[in-house]
C-alpha cells in the first residue's frame, strides 16, 4: 500500500502527530512499542552513566586528585545539582525551538563527549596528578589548573547533557502513542511503568556493578563503560528516527508568566475598575479567532476568575480602548488573558511550598558525600574476602523506599483512613511533611552515630566501627524520599495549571537542584568559619580529626525551622480545587488526577479519563531498585 496520508484509512493518520519526513504520522508504520523500546534504551543508558560517575564521584576526588574533604562534596553536589538545573534549560528549548528530539539527540552527544573527555583523563598521566608516595609523611600533589580544568570540563558537559536528555525523554516517549486511541492510551500507562523500571535497572547497575569496577579494576574501565554506554544508547535512539512520531512545538510556560508580569507593569498607572467585562477573557478572544476561522490552544482552558489576591497581576487583563476600530487583537505582552493571570497567581501561591521542600535534598545530598567519606573510614567487610565499595552504600535507599512504600500504601492508608474517617488524610503536604521530619530524624541519627564512630577510633584506632552503623541514616533519608517526592510532585502537577505542567515538574526540579547547591553553600560557610584543618574544624581533610556531627546537628537544627516554616505555610495554602471557580475548578472529582496522585516525568500531561492507572503496590512488587527515581506515572490511592 502506498504510504502518502491520500491513500490509507482516516483511521490510521494520528491527527496531531508527524512523522520523520513531515508528513501526517500513520499509526501502523510510526510509534508504538517499537520507538517506545528505543527511546527507553537511551534513558537506560543516561542513568547508569550519571549515577555511574556522580555516584562514587566523591572518592575519585579525594583519592585520584587530592581534592579536600569539603572540596571533594561541594564538587559532587554542584555536579547533581547543575544536572537538575539544566533539565529546566533543556525543557525550555525542546518546549520553544527545536523539540524533544533533536534536544535528546544533541544533549546524548553532549553528555558523551563529557563522559569521553573524563575517561581519557584517568587514563592519560598528564591529566591528573601522581599518586601519594607516603600519605603521613608528605602531602600529596595538588591537581594543577589544567588537570582540574579538564575533570571540571567532562564533569560540566556531563551535567549539560543530562539535563537535556532528562527534559525530554519521557515527554517523546509518551508521544508515541496516541491518547485519543483506547489501546494506545493502556499502552501509555504501560510505557511509563517500563520507563521507571529502566531508570531502576541502570540505577542498580550503576551503584553496584560500576561502583564495584571503579574501586576493584580502575576508574578508566568505570567510566570508558558509561562512555561506550552512553554512545550505545545515542545509537539506538538515532535508529529509531524513522519510526518517531513528532508532534508541534507547544511553547515554554515561562513565556506565559513572563508575559503577564510585563503586561501588568506596563499598565501599573491604570486603576483596577470593578466592572469584570472591562477585563480581557477567553470567551471574547476565542469568539474573535472562530470568527477568523482560526483555533487557538487557550481555548480549551477552563475560565478562571480573577481573585483578589496579588491583585497588582489584574492590570494585565484590563481590556485599554484601540485606537483604531479595525485592531481586534493585541499582543499578548500588552494583553493578557483573566484566566492567564489567574495561572500565574497560582504559581506564585505554590512559591512558599516550594521554598520550603528546598532543605530535603540538602539533606539528601549528604548521603552523596560525607556518608560516603564516613563509610571509607569504617569496616566494609562481608566475610574474609568482600568489602563492599563505599559508593554502593546508595543502594540502601532502595531498601528503605521498597519496604517504605507498601508500608505506606497497605497499613498507613488504610489505618488513617479507619482511624479518622478521611479518605483522603494523606494530603500532597502532608506527604511532604513527613518527608522533611524523616530528614531532621536522619540526620540526628548521623550526627549519634559519627560521634560513636570517633569515639571507637580515639579508644582503639585499630578497630573500625561497622559500616552497617549507617544504615539508619541512608534508610531514614530514603523513606523520606518516599514521601517528599512523591509529596512534592503530586503537589505541584495537581496544584499547577493544566497548560503547565512542564512548568510544575520544573520547579519540582529546581528544588532538589537548589537543595545541592546550598548543601555546597553550607559547606563552603562552614568551611571558612571553622577553618580547613586542626583544633575546632568541622570538616577537615581527615574526618577523623573533624566535628563532622556538630554539622550534622546544624542541619538538624535548619531542618528543625524550615519544618516549622513549612507547616506555617502548608496552614496558609488553600488547594486549587477550593480556588477556582466554576464546576469544582480546572478538574472535578471524576478525574482521576485529582482522585489520585498522578506523578509522572517532565511535560507527559496527566492522562485525563484513564482508567488503567497502574496501583503503586503492584509496581513495587515489580521494580527491583528506586535509585534517584524520577517522576513516573505513579497513582496513589488517597492523596
């Protein structure tokens, strides 16, 4: 049969959809399982090369090219924390300019040359320094500007592609199938299960098997396998071109806000007037377009009405008198619509819930860095023979978030719900809220266990303290990981306007990247205020001779605030669902992204009308490893 769209069945033409020639997408010879599999080997692939550096970075550091202690966990925090950062820079130009494939196909490349140039430089001699001779009677050699030049180079190309790769690698995903399509759509539901259990798998593989190479056979084998792993995966994703669907460019969020700000500043000398059809709406301006024959994206909005809260963005809605009878239409900078504005308010109302969630990854990222810094000191050993590597003690979180989860789903649900009567008592906040008590918990027990762990070293520096003393610390951090992510994005997707929920994902991101980047702010203030080395230093060179516990009280004590500060603000919130006006606002009871806690990955839009939500209790039964889990499409039952 001939391919051209003339000739086939209207049936097998995907309306809002092309394939890799610009043509009209036909269902039978574009998407499905076939570009699904390919796409999800690429995301396989980003996360065993991330974690399979970013993981066991830290001794790299400190042994390799004699970074500090301090120096050594400020450059891994910054590493994760520009990985996640840049996710929001990779999601606005696949969103606005070049789509999502051409944004996981140039971010790969990236990433790979970034993973190509830091293999090369454990190789090379000239490009790290020579190892210690004597540790106690010399001081090692420093890595020179260029040795540290080139490891900062691979790292930052790195993090650069795997911000861009993570943007969009999900969202083309589900764009392989077709949501007005009954089979298609079960087949998405499907696909974002698969999606999450191959970010488990290249997770496990990277704390265990790479780990294990990098400490036992060399850091060259480590990182060439995430380079040949990482190139594989862009090879894969770049056969499948011809099967891709691609679907238009739908715009960045950022665009909307940005232009209501500008809207309401320019008019900021005009009073607000109490007459509601002197501001601009969605039914006059679509009324206008259909008129001209045209359609347009806002039109499918449901209408919200101004609300007196941040009543300054109002201004942006004022409908000014033309000039001119024939203009019909004014740039959206100058006008902007009611319900736009509303869609802003929202995001600034979500502002104090964001701020809040910040110091939960500040936490995390310690179990990144100085809890690995504290196991290298400590006894490894399983048995005569095996020890295991420092690095792996991540995996750990998948203990605690696979025993957290049932738990939660099967007893906590149910329990609170006989107990109070609610079916609902584990609001998105509250998930949050023990997710951030979990984290202050945790690191007490660090700061308990780092003291015991000095103690047994002043008392016999022969004898090492198991390294099993940790587990409480990385179980307590992983089980609130539990909640504060899940928390955290069913908060922000059901919070966020319907047309942003890139935007919501993003600012889920910025969160964890804002929680590293201030763990390396803490550590740099702590550094200089307590100095670098002898009597009175938190963190020096040798933890052995630090107070690394009085920094773990201090988070202690900032997690302490911000958990206050967050119920201040979770008592102020008021959900979007008691907001909005007009049959029970954006989405009602029937749907199920507000019956559930629908958490899914980048801008894959909640699947309104699924029934075929995939139970969080039956995932867990079939995921073997949450390791740095990003957002799937999860439902939990009870919000």
């Amino acid at each position: 049969m001939d391919g051209s769209p003339e000739k086939v069945k209207a049936d097998e033409i995907i309306s809002d959809a092309w394939d890799f020639n610009g043509r009209p997408a036909l269902r039978s010879r574009t998407g499905g399982w076939t570009s699904a599999a390919m796409i999800l080997v690429v995301e396989l692939c980003e996360r065993l090369t991330t974690l399979g550096i970013g993981v066991n970075l830290v001794t790299y550091l400190k042994n390799t090219m004699h970074f500090g202690n301090a120096a050594s966990a400020n450059t891994v925090t910054n590493f994760f924390g520009t990985s996640f950062m840049l996710s929001l820079l990779g999601g606005f130009v696949a969103d606005t300019y070049i789509g999502r494939y051409l944004t996981i196909a140039i971010f790969a490349a990236v990433q790979a040359s970034g993973v190509v140039v830091l293999t090369v430089s454990t190789v090379a001699p000239g490009l790290r320094p020579p190892p210690c001779g004597d540790p106690v009677a010399t001081r090692c050699a420093q890595a020179t500007g260029t040795q540290t030049g080139v490891m900062y180079l691979a790292l930052y190309l790195t993090a650069l592609g795997t911000g861009g790769i993570k943007s969009s690698v999900s969202g083309l995903g589900s764009d392989q199938f077709d949501e007005s399509n009954r089979v298609e759509r079960q087949q998405m539901t499907r696909f974002f299960n698969w999606f999450f259990f191959f970010i488990s798998i290249g997770s496990l593989i990277a704390v265990t098997v790479l780990v294990y190479i990098q400490d036992n056979v060399g850091r060259w084998l480590g990182y060439g396998i995430c380079a040949a792993a990482i190139l594989v995966g862009l090879t894969v994703f770049l056969a499948g071109s011809p099967r891709y669907r691609f679907k238009k460019l739908v715009g960045s969020p950022l665009t909307q806000i940005a232009a209501v700000l500008t809207a309401a500043v320019r008019k900021r000398g005009l009073p607000l007037p109490s007459d509601t059809s002197l501001f601009h709406d969605i039914e006059a301006f679509t009324a206008n377009e259909e008129a001209a024959g045209k359609t347009r994206k806002s039109k499918s909005k449901q209408r919200l009405a101004l609300s007196d809260q941040f009543r300054f963005l109002n201004r942006a809605a004022i409908i000014e008198p033309s000039p001119s009878p024939a203009a019909t239409k004014q740039s959206r900078w100058k006008l902007s619509t009611a319900t736009d504005v509303e869609e802003v308010k929202l995001i600034l109302r979500m502002l104090p819930i964001w701020a809040t969630t910040i110091i939960f990854w500040t936490v995390y990222a310690q179990m990144t860095t100085f809890s690995v810094s504290q196991a290298s000191t400590m006894n490894r050993h399983i048995g005569s023979s095996f020890q295991i590597p420092s690095g792996s003690l991540t995996a750990f979180f998948v203990i605690s978030i696979l025993i957290t989860v049932p738990v939660y789903d099967r007893l906590m649900v149910p329990l609170f719900r006989l107990l109070t009567g609610n079916p609902q008592f584990f609001t998105p906040l509250r998930q949050i809220g023990v997710g951030l008590a979990l984290s202050v918990l945790a690191m007490a027990s660090a700061a308990l266990i780092e003291l015991k762990r000095l103690r047994a070293c002043a008392d016999s520096p022969s004898t090492q303290l198991s390294v099993f003393w940790l587990l409480p610390q990385f179980i307590l951090v992983g089980s609130g990981e539990a909640f504060a992510y899940i928390g955290q994005l069913d908060f922000f997707l059901r919070e966020c306007p319907a047309g942003m929920k890139t935007m919501s994902t993003g600012l889920f991101l910025s969160t964890v990247s804002l929680g590293f980047f201030f763990s390396t702010t803490l550590v740099t203030i702590v550094h200089k205020v307590t100095g670098e080395s002898g009597h009175g230093a938190w963190l020096p060179d040798d933890i052995n001779k630090g107070r690394l516990y009085n920094f773990y009280w201090l988070l202690v004590v900032l997690g302490g605030i911000n958990l206050i500060l967050f119920w201040a603000s979770a008592k102020w919130y008021v959900y979007r669902v008691k907001s909005i006006t007009g049959d029970r606002g954006e989405r009602g009871a029937s749907d199920p992204c507000v019956s559930t806690a629908c958490v899914y990955f980048a801008s894959c839009g909640c699947l309104a009308g699924n029934e075929n939500f995939f139970p969080l209790s039956l995932l867990v039964k079939k995921i073997p490893a949450i390791i740095y889990l990003r957002p799937v499409n999860l439902c939990i039952h009870g919000r």
